[in-house]
C-alpha cells in the first residue's frame, strides 16, 4: 500500500512539471496582446476630444451661441444662460477620463516602448484638455489629478495650470526635436504621422496659452523666443484639425445634431449677420443659408420664433457637412495671436508684422473657408485695414472672432479675453451678464466638497456663471 501511495505521488509531480513547462508560451493568446501598443490610443484620445467641445449641446448651446454666432429659434434656455447641469458635468468627466487621462496612460507605454515623439504627442494632448477645462471652469484639479490612491484633488489656481501647461509644451517641443520612434499614420487623426506638424502645434499652442495670460502676466520674453524659434503654424496644411466621416456616428457633431438629429432650432445669430453685411465679407454667404424667401437672416440672440423656423438663415452647407474638419487649432488663429502681439508690443515688428499676421489670418480664414482668392481685394477695404494701436486691437479681435465661426468654446473664450466684439446679453437672459465661465461638475459638490469649497472661496462671487476668471479682460 505504501508503494502504491509513493508510486501515486511520483506521477503528480511528473505531471505537474509537464503541464507547468512553457506554460507562458503555451497560453499566451497572440491575438489578444498584453501590452497595449501606445498609439493605438491616440486616435480616440483625439477623436474623444473634438466630439466633447463640438457637440452642440455643448459647444454650440454654451459656445457658438454664447459668443452670439448662432442663436435658437426655440428651445434656447441655454442660449438665454440656463444651461444643463448634465452637459456641463459631461465635459468636465469626458476630459478628465478620456483625453487627460488616457493621454498619461499613452505617455506610460510610449516611454516603456521608447518612443519619444509619442511621448511628446501625449504631453501636448494633456495640454490641450488641461487649457479646456481651466479656461472653461476656472481653477482645477491639475498637480494631483490621477494621482494614486488620491480620489479627492485640490484644485489649482488658473496660474498654476497655466505655468503646467506651458511646461507640458515645452517639453513637448524638446522630445520632438530629437525624438525617436514613429507616429504610425493610421493612428494619427490630426497629421498622418507627420513629427514636423506636432512639433509646430506643440509651440503655436503654448504661443496661444501665453497670449490668454498676456494681460495678466509679463510673458513677452518668452513669445518672442517662439516667434525666433520659427516652429509656429505658417501655413493652413499646419492646421491641427480632424477629419469627420461622411456618416454618424462618426460625422462632424454639428451636422449629427442638426441635420441626422433634425434639431432645426439652430440659426444663425442676427450679431453676426449684421457684423459681416457691414463689412462687405464672402464669408457670410459660406457660414449662413438662405431663408425661404431667399435671403439670409438672422435670428436676435434671445429671441423665440417657433412658429417661424424657415424665416431664419440656418447654418450654410458647408458647416453642415458631415466631413466638415473638427479644428484643435487653425493657422488663422495663430495669426490673428501673432498680429495681437505685434500689435501691443510683445514681439517685435510693430504696426507693419501687426498687419502682415492680420492680413495672413483673414487669407488663411477665406481659404478655409473656400474662398481664398476673395481675401485679396477684401483686406483693402478700408473698413477692414488696420488704423492705430486701438484700432487694430479692435479690428483683430474681431476678425479672429469671426475666424472662430464653428468653434463654439473657443469663440467664446476668445471675446471673454478680448472684450470685442462688443456684445449684449440676450432676450430674456437669465443672468445680468454674458457667462464667464461653466458651473463645477455637479458630482464634485458631494464627492470632493473640501476642495470644491476652497476653488469657489477663490472665484468672485462663488461658483455662479458670471464669476470672472484670472486671465479675463
């Protein structure tokens, strides 16, 4: 029996050892890799991110119509500043979750795999969310953001964020100078995988994060070595921009939302309409339809006309495109930047650079727009030329303003910094004042009260949408 019970053992281990050799190798499931590789993350992390600030109900309802582009013929609570709790705590989760923190977790791979450019191209997606949320919000969570073990960040000051954001692209721009590893161009929804446009993206958006400080804080040595440095967008092939599909879910969200949605409500804004007949600009027969009578009007901001919907020029069909690119950041933009610190003394140059960079925005805008050849004869009006120092800050402001039609947050942050155009509240506003900021997410009040409590103790008046944040005018 003895013999038995140790012969009985013997063949345990035997069989034991056998299954346990190359038991890795063998239950290994090539189909299904362990590690995840780093750029398989970035076309989501970019597509996730222009979804959240194009959406219309959000950077239509509390963008594009809070910067008096486009105004609603019905159903405009949050056109008249009553917005959605819900789709305010949806930016703030959907940034946070899925751009912010899936970028660190693209930053982790592509420094396991050695891939400095990826590293760099998830540090300048991080940026990005990072100047969203503070400049829609006010101060955030930033420094022990995804920390672990940490489920209740302070928040930072604006300043703070800032200071980290310009880091981020300033590290950015070191790891593309000499990085190493590839930016496979299926994965890359912005540049097809081109290091050379990341990098320029890298300094023209921390040429953008200096200026919306640039009144609050001395940042002049340090554009001026971007514009020396010659790595900003030139040209409109250097625009960071996606390209939608021609059928949802994966189409443009404007066109998802009012034309697969049939939300027809959208009009354009009678602000806008009115601005551009003054001026004799093309561009409004791109951004704007005609009416049932044939001609384009706009609806006053506030205004309810229900039973009238067809009276009203609703967005042109070239912003209705389901293709229609879903811009980060445009080479217009950066000019009409590098035109204002020219003009105010930042850089060097003076009124003359002022004007090159002002009549390179307008052009860059018209060919956006499919109209370029029209820019030429349009920047001799002289209603358009620019005069004196405050002249042209006006006429800048403006003309970028108008450059931003589509980008409804940035349009609207863009006039928060600037103070042009001038602009009134609403029919019917629920607030005395034009919005200068987002409420908290709603979940924050519960989940993390301390801190909650501490950033709102920092803003003026509390967490109100007319609290005015640090780098406002």
């Amino acid at each position: 029996m003895k013999k038995i019970s140790i012969l009985f053992i013997a063949l345990i281990a035997l069989f034991s050892a056998s299954c346990d050799k190359d038991f890795e190798t063998v239950n290994t499931d090539p189909n299904n890799p362990v590690a995840v590789p780093a750029h398989l993350l970035l076309g989501n992390i970019v597509r996730v991110n222009q979804n959240a600030i194009y959406g219309m109900q959000q950077g239509g309802d509390m963008g594009m119509c809070w910067a008096q582009h486009v105004s609603k013929v019905q159903y405009n609570d949050e056109e008249r500043y009553i917005p959605r709790r819900g789709a305010i705590d949806g930016i703030w989760n959907t940034l946070y979750a899925s751009v912010i923190a899936d970028s660190q977790s693209m930053y982790t791979l592509a420094e396991n795999e050695g891939n400095t450019n990826l590293q760099a191209v998830s540090l300048i997606l991080q940026a990005n969310g990072f100047q969203i949320l503070t400049d829609l919000y006010g101060p955030i969570p930033y420094t022990e953001f995804n920390k672990s073990g940490n489920l209740k960040p302070v928040y930072d000051s604006q300043e703070v964020v800032y200071n980290g954001i310009i880091d981020l692209l300033t590290q950015a721009d070191a790891l593309l100078a000499s990085g190493s590893g590839d930016i496979p161009s299926s994965s890359d929804l912005v540049y097809g995988g081109d290091v050379t446009k990341w990098r320029k993206l890298a300094n023209s958006l921390k040429f953008k994060a200096l200026m919306r400080i640039s009144k609050v804080k001395n940042v002049n040595t340090q554009l001026q070595a971007l514009v020396n440095a010659g790595k900003l967008m030139s040209s409109n092939t250097d625009s960071a921009q996606i390209s939608y599909l021609a059928a949802q879910p994966d189409a443009n969200p404007i066109y998802e939302t009012i034309v697969y949605g049939t939300r027809a409500e959208y009009k354009m804004s009678s602000v806008l309409v009115t601005k551009l007949e003054t001026l004799n600009d093309n561009r409004l027969n791109v951004f704007a339809a005609l009416n049932n009578d044939d001609e384009i009007v706009g609806n006053i901001p506030g205004e309810e006309n229900p039973g009238n919907y067809n009276g009203f020029s609703s967005l042109g069909s070239f912003y209705l495109d389901p293709k229609l690119p879903g811009v980060i950041l445009s080479n217009a933009q950066v000019q009409f930047l590098l035109a204002e610190a020219a003009n105010e003394g930042y850089i060097s140059g003076g009124s003359e650079a002022a004007t090159t960079y002002y009549n390179n925005g307008i052009t860059a805008s018209f060919t956006f727009n499919d109209i370029g050849p029209l820019a030429a004869s349009y920047i001799t009006q002289g209603n358009v030329i620019l005069g004196n120092q405050a002249d042209s800050r006006q006429k800048i402001a403006e003309q970028s303003w108008i450059a931003l039609f589509g980008q409804g947050f940035e349009a609207w942050t863009e006039w928060r910094r600037t103070g042009y155009p001038v602009l009134s509240t609403v029919v019917g506003a629920a607030e005395s004042s034009i919005p200068s900021r987002l409420y908290y997410n709603s979940q924050e009040i519960s989940l993390n009260k301390v801190n909650y409590q501490a950033a709102t103790a920092t803003l003026t008046g509390g967490d109100k949408l007319t609290s005015p944040l640090w780098w406002m005018n």
